[in-house]
C-alpha cells in the first residue's frame, strides 16, 4: 500500500461536514423528541439548584436499548451543570459505564478520579474510596450527579455499591446531601435483585421513555444528517428508508451508524451524493446494537441453542424448521463444548424468549385435529452474518465449538 494514501483521502472532497456528529456518543445541541423526558428530570432536580446539598435526589431511567435514554441524561446533566454555574452552585456529574466498570471497586475509582485526576488507581478499598470521595466533596462544597448507565451489571455483579451510595449520611444527622444519581436500565425489573430499603429507594422516581415512532425516527435521523453531512448529499426520501428499517427494531443508534456507513460507501465510489444502493449495501452487514446487546447478555447455554437453530437453517436451506428439527444440532454443539444439554422445557423456554426479542420468529401452523406445529424462521439477520457473531460471543465466553 502506498505511503501517499492519507494524502489522496485528505486531498479527496468529502460529503461529510462533521462525521463525528453521528457517532453515538456525541451529545448534540437539540434533543427532537424528548422534551417530556428533560422536563420531568428537570423537576426532579430543581432541588439541587434551590436547596443546594440539602436533598440527595435517586432516579431510575428506563425504556428499551437504542431510544435515547443515554444521551438525554447525559444532555440533562450538562444543562444541570450550567444552570449550577449560573448560580454559583457547584455540581459536577459524572457518567459511569457499569458493563465496563463492573465491580464496586472500579465504580469508586472512576467516579474519584472524575473529581480528582491525580488521585492513584490502586490502594484503597471500595469502603475507603467512598470515605475519600465524601471528604473530598465536602472540603470542596461539591455536589455531583452519578449517571451509573447500565446499572444491571453492577446489580447482578457487586450491588452493595448501590446501597452504599443510595444510604450515604442516612446515620447522620443535618449533614450536606453530596451525592445524587441517576440508574439507567433496559428492564426495571432487574433491581428487584436489591435489598428492600434501596430497592424503595429508587423506585420512587421511575422515568419510562416510549419508543420513538416512525415518524419522530425520521425527524431525530434528518437533524443528525443535517449537522452531519453537507447540503443535499441526502434526500428527505432516502432518510424516510432508513426510518423504515430503523422501525424494525426501534434503535436509533442503528439508524446513526447506517447513516455514517451509507456515507463512507458513497465517497469510496466516488459519488457526491448518497443513493438507496448506498443505504442497502450498509444495511446488509450491520446488526442493531439493541441486538448485539441482548446475545453478549446470554447464558452460553441459551448462545449454543440459537446457534444450532441458525446451524440446521443454514445447512439445509431452509427457511423455517421445528423445534425438534433444532434438538440434534443442539446435542452435537454441547458434546463438542463439553456441555450439559438442557431439558426440553428449557430449550422451549429459550424459545419464546428468542421469540420476545425479536431474534426469530415462531409461526403457528395447524397440522391436525390433534394441535398445532410451531414453525420457527430468523428473516431479519443473513445466517452467515448471524452465526460469525454468535461464534464470536461464545469465543469471548471461554466456549470452543
């Protein structure tokens, strides 16, 4: 490959005017959509600006992956933070990761060195970094706002952090409020796992964000375009396509990246616009986030099952099978992993789960007198794709098929 090759893309026009503007971490200056949200978050929190250290305030946000809930609350707490300096109040937050930062111990050190860079990484034990972070607040009259986003994994990991924090000061008496948080989760649910007095604790304020529409993916997908890509490369009518495959799942992070892919695929051919064979070609090797979330989140167990439904669909052709048609597949992949396979009422369970996320579909046909023959397709994902992914997962997890 020629060295000159950077030189001949910085030299080569582009139709992009910011791509970062599509990147699922960048917060943009207006949120289409979710006014209710901000309001409601808003109010919550008032507190903090008109009592200042008086009240912690708990709040849970929760909706399904891919419809915003992130950025909002990450556009929450920036306007938080401003409306604080307008007042001389000081408030920092702080967004914290729980799929990567899963134990107690790593939450605390994020959250430290948030407020204190040059604090050191190792030492300290959780009880004595949440001891470190009161003092420091307190000597410096700070209040922060914890965003602990995908809080399940801390639940399911290490969740005496959440009481830790949730009951901070509650044995003490007439002493500042410091700490607030906002939990963010897919399925409220998950925090029935806590203890009784924090689980009352944060289900006072629950915050359900609604699935976005068509209509309201169309408007979110044609702002980011707007800010992201030079005038008229992309029609209103090529940004309605992408809000129907958007639609399917729901996950405007899926739409973003489709948007960023059909770009990239535009400028390698050269064009100066992007085209509906733009947008089909991205389309054909992207997974929704929302689904690749929910297979890394699978037991292996409940992995090898699927894998041996895409397995007998792909090897013999066919687009739709039985659920027994899947059982001896199955049995082949637990022997060469060294698994124990799981009953029968299992495996239908995982079924219907499989079914509840939208991995498959399960058909109903009448067979005869006696019941009906349950028929089961995946026509949204391409097998080849869908296999290399659940291949991959199961790889991360230890398994060797």
């Amino acid at each position: 490959m020629s060295v000159d090759i950077f030189e001949n893309l910085l030299n080569k026009p582009s139709i992009f005017k910011d791509e970062r503007k599509l990147d699922i971490n960048f917060i943009p200056d207006t949120l289409p959509h979710r006014n209710k949200e901000l309001s409601l978050l808003s109010q919550l929190f008032l507190t903090l600006l008109t009592n200042p250290n008086e009240i912690s305030r708990k709040v849970l946000v929760t909706g399904r992956t891919g419809i915003g809930k992130t950025v909002t609350v990450k556009f929450f707490g920036n306007l938080l933070v401003k409306a604080a300096k307008k007042k001389d109040i000081s408030i920092s937050y702080i967004h914290v990761n729980c799929r990567k930062e899963r134990t107690s111990y790593k939450v605390m050190i994020k959250i430290i060195r948030s407020i204190n860079k040059s604090f050191p990484k190792r030492g300290y034990s959780p009880q004595d970094l949440l001891e470190i972070i009161d003092d420091f607040l307190n000597t410096h009259n700070l209040h922060i706002l914890i965003i602990l986003d995908e809080l399940n994994y801390l639940i399911n990991n290490d969740n005496d952090l959440i009481y830790s924090l949730t009951r901070l000061n509650d044995d003490s008496y007439n002493v500042p409020q410091r700490i607030s948080l906002i939990g963010i989760v897919r399925d409220v649910s998950c925090i029935n796992n806590l203890d009784n007095s924090t689980l009352s604790t944060l289900q006072r304020n629950i915050i359900r964000f609604e699935n976005y529409t068509n209509e309201q993916i169309f408007d979110i997908l044609k702002y980011r375009a707007e800010i992201s890509f030079k005038k008229n490369v992309l029609s209103d009518e090529l940004i309605e396509m992408i809000s129907d495959i958007v639609s399917l799942n729901g996950d405007i992070r899926y739409g973003l990246n489709l948007l960023w892919k059909a770009g990239k695929i535009a400028e390698n051919k050269n064009l100066k616009l992007i085209s509906s064979e733009c947008i089909r070609l991205a389309n054909q090797d992207m997974v929704p986030f929302s689904t690749l979330d929910i297979l890394k989140d699978m037991t292996s167990q409940k992995l090898i099952f699927l894998l041996a439904t895409i397995l007998h669909l792909k090897t013999n052709n066919e687009n739709r099978i039985t659920f027994l048609e899947i059982l001896k597949p199955y049995l082949i992949l637990c022997e060469n992993a060294g698994l124990r396979p799981r009953s029968y009422s299992q495996l239908w369970n995982y079924l219907q789960e499989y079914k509840k996320e939208k991995l498959i579909y399960v058909k109903l046909q009448s067979k005869s007198i006696r019941g009906r023959k349950a028929l089961i397709e995946i026509p949204d994902i391409p097998l080849l794709k869908f296999e290399r992914i659940v291949r991959d997962i199961l790889n991360s997890k230890g398994v060797k098929i």
